[in-house]
C-alpha cells in the first residue's frame, strides 16, 4: 500500500476536511463522537478496501498467467455436447 500513499492522503483530505466541516458546523456537540465514530467506520473500511486491492494486484503480478494448453483443454471439453 506504499505505493498508493499519495493518493490514499488525497482521498482522506477529500473525506476528512469536509466531513469536519459538518461536524463543526453543524452536528450537536453530544451526537460529535456518534458521527465521527460513524466516519472513522467508513473510512476504516475504505483503507481494508484500497489495502486489499494492492495485495491482489501484487499477487496477479507475481503469479503466471495459466498456460495456452489448459486453455484449449477447457474449449474442447466444453464442446463436446455435454457428454
């Protein structure tokens, strides 16, 4: 996730300033807390969602695509009516 640090501090800026913004301005001071715990929530779940894209495109990199051969097994047993 190193490599998409800039944009994950960009998104976060995008998220945040303005979410404190309505915090700020116009949530209660009592209902404060429940919103922000609200935001940390979605923002959490943003982070677990950029963090697991970058393991998948690391991974895909690091596996080789399948074989030719397989691929043309898998066409011909498909074609063979079912039987």
């Amino acid at each position: 996730m190193w490599h998409e640090f800039g944009a994950v501090t960009a998104n976060s800026c995008a998220f945040w300033v303005p979410a404190q913004f309505v915090n700020f301005r116009f949530v209660p001071l009592h209902l404060r807390p429940l919103y922000l715990n609200a935001g940390m929530v979605l923002w959490t779940a943003y982070l677990s969602i950029a963090s697991h894209r970058s393991y998948q495109l690391a991974a895909a990199a690091r596996s080789p695509p399948p074989p030719p051969a397989a691929a043309a097994a898998g066409k011909s047993a498909a074609g063979d009516g079912g039987r």
